[in-house]
C-alpha cells in the first residue's frame, strides 16, 4: 500500500503545474525544481485534479529504458523509433524527491548482464528530454544527450535506495509487502531481460540457419550446373563425333554429282544470291565437310567482305560462327549443283575467333 502511496505522490510531484493560484487568506510557497510555485489554497476542492494536461507519473517513467544521444533533440516532434545513432544505457529503476518535494534525479540501472554486474547512476531530471511516440499516443522516448563514456566515469549513486515517506501508522506487515513487491518487480525484470537474451539468441540461430539453407541451396545450383554443363559438353561431342563420322563417310562416298574442279566452273562468290549460299556446305583441302554458310557479311559500302562459316557441333547445336574473307573461298558449279571450297581446314577454322555481330 506504501508503494502505491509513494509512487501515487511522486506522479503529483512530477505532474505539479508551474503555478496554481486560488484565493485564500494564506499563501504557502514551495520549490519544485527551479521554480518558485505559489500555492494558495481556497478550499478542500482545490486540492484535488480530474486531469492535468501534458504531464506524466513516476510509475510511467519507472522501467522506461534511456537513450543516449550526443546530438540535441526536439521534445517538440515526434518520432516513430528510436534513432540508429542512439545508445541503449538502461532504464529507469526509481525517482529520487527531495525534502522539499522536488524532483532531484532519476535512478538509471546501466551496464551489466541479467541485472549482474550493472550500476546506478543518478541523472538530474532537468537533462532528460520526453520526446514523443509518433506511433503510440501518451509514449515517449526517454533520451540524454552525452555519450557512453560519461556513463563508465560517472559514479554510482549510493543514496539510500530503500528510503521513503513513511506513515507513523505503517505496520511491520506493510513493510514486509513493499520489500516483497520490490522483490518481485527485480525479479521481473531479470525474466524479461532473460526473455530479450533467448530472443536475441533465437533471431541469430534463426539467421545462422537461414544462411547455411542459402549456402545449400547454392551448393545445389552449383553442382546442377557443373552437371548441366558437363551434359552439354558430352552432347557436343556426340555430336561433333557424329557429324565428323557422316563428313567422314561423305568424304569416302565422294562428292558425286557435285561440281569440282573436273565438272563445275569457278565463279565469283560476289556474284551470287545470299539465299543461294545460305547453308551450304564448306569443303575443306580433302573434300571433308568443315562447316556451313551462315551468313554474307558486307562491308559499308555494300560489297562482300566475308562469310560466316558455323564450324564443329551438330546439327547446329555447340557450332562456333567464324568469319573468313570471301577470297578465301572458291565456288564451283555445274548444271545440277554448287559446291563451296576452302583451303583451310576444320581445325584451323575452329582457332579462328568466335564471330560477333
């Protein structure tokens, strides 16, 4: 009961309007932190307040945790979250009243593990900025401006943590009941630092196996495409030992009925249509099938500079596009057919750079 009594009077301390006037026969004047504050008393219903606009109670404060910026702030513009360059150094554990029923100072509990190892330090009311919650109507941030290192040379307040206004009528049992519930409220405390350790260490487990699932999964992509690539390499040589064994067998069989040097005519590569060219075939210094035309590439002022010539794959699958001067093609034909020659063979073309349009 004690406590709430205390904890009820410190809210009024805090919440006490800079100057409240009613006319009576005597004045009585107080201090309530640097400010003179006149009280004059009318009757017992000026004693009392339904609301007071823009103020706060000790139970609010108390438990509060307390940033520290080393840059000015406005307690005048609200904020939606605490700022990244803020310092998290405690929370608030008590208010310290004076005699004359000031607020002295606020007891922060800073440093330390669990509530092991952690100091109280005791700052003055007047250094504290209440910066709104733009998210949450009646919160604020509690926030001091300085730096974490005036906290490690600040000393430990070593005021008597236990002392309050005690009503001659209180018993040894309501004594007992507020030690009990400042028991209970440490012990609180630890469970819900306890509680921000587990979920601290939960989001990092929780990181650490989202990580090793997106090393894994790439691992996966890795080996697929090794496997993909070595499926497709093992393609390209099926095939290009296919197409090699059919050049080979063509060659064997011989070009009959095709234009050679015995049967066809030479003519000027120049001369012919690009669609008459288009996918013929190249023959190299042994009659063996080297590549196919793909393409006529003309120079800026139109004539012919070269032809593209898809060497080695299969069925065009894996061919390397290779371009060669025209001059360095000849071109037989005859009545039934045309035939393209050049004197290079499949292995030089295919050391030839790759074509880039």
């Amino acid at each position: 009961m004690n406590k709430l009594v205390t904890t009820t009077a410190i809210g009024l301390m805090l919440a006490l309007p800079v100057s409240v006037q009613a006319q009576t026969s005597t004045d009585t004047m107080a201090k309530t932190g640097a400010a003179q504050v006149t009280v004059q008393v009318k009757s017992a219903s000026d004693m009392f307040f339904k609301m007071i606009p823009h103020s706060i109670t000790a139970s609010g404060l108390i438990g509060k945790r307390v940033y520290v910026s080393q840059k000015d702030m406005s307690t005048s513009e609200p904020i939606k979250a605490a700022d990244q360059n803020w310092n998290d150094i405690g929370e608030v554990s008590d208010v310290v009243l004076g005699m004359d029923g000031s607020v002295a100072a606020v007891l922060v509990d800073v440093g330390g593990f669990l509530g092991m190892g952690e100091k109280t330090v005791a700052i003055s009311m007047n250094s504290l900025r209440l910066i709104p919650d733009g998210d949450t109507e009646n919160a604020y941030f509690v926030v001091v401006k300085g730096d974490k290192a005036m906290l490690d040379d600040a000393p430990a307040y070593e005021g008597n943590m236990s002392q309050q206004v005690m009503d001659s009528s209180e018993t040894e049992a309501t004594a007992m009941e507020n030690t009990a519930a400042t028991a209970a409220s440490k012990a609180k405390d630890g469970m819900e630092k306890t509680g921000e350790t587990a979920k601290a260490m939960a989001t990092n487990a929780a990181e650490e196996s989202k990580q090793m699932a997106a090393d894994a999964g790439q691992a996966v992509k890795n080996a697929a495409d090794k496997a993909g690539q070595a499926t497709k390499d093992a393609a390209a040589k099926t095939g290009s030992a296919i197409d090699n064994a059919v050049d080979s067998t063509a060659a064997a069989v011989g070009t009959m009925g095709q234009a050679n040097e015995k049967s066809g005519v030479a003519v000027d590569i120049a001369t012919l249509d690009a669609d008459a060219l288009h996918g013929e075939g190249v023959y190299g210094p042994n009659d063996d099938k080297v590549g196919d035309i793909s393409k006529l590439v003309k120079s800026s002022d139109g004539k012919l500079d070269g032809v593209v010539i898809d060497v080695g794959g299969f069925i065009g699958i894996g061919a390397k596009p290779v371009m060669i001067k025209a001059s360095q093609l000849t071109v037989l034909k005859n009545d039934t057919s045309m035939t393209v020659h050049t004197g290079l063979t499949e292995e030089q073309l295919k050391s030839l750079p790759k074509y880039e349009e």
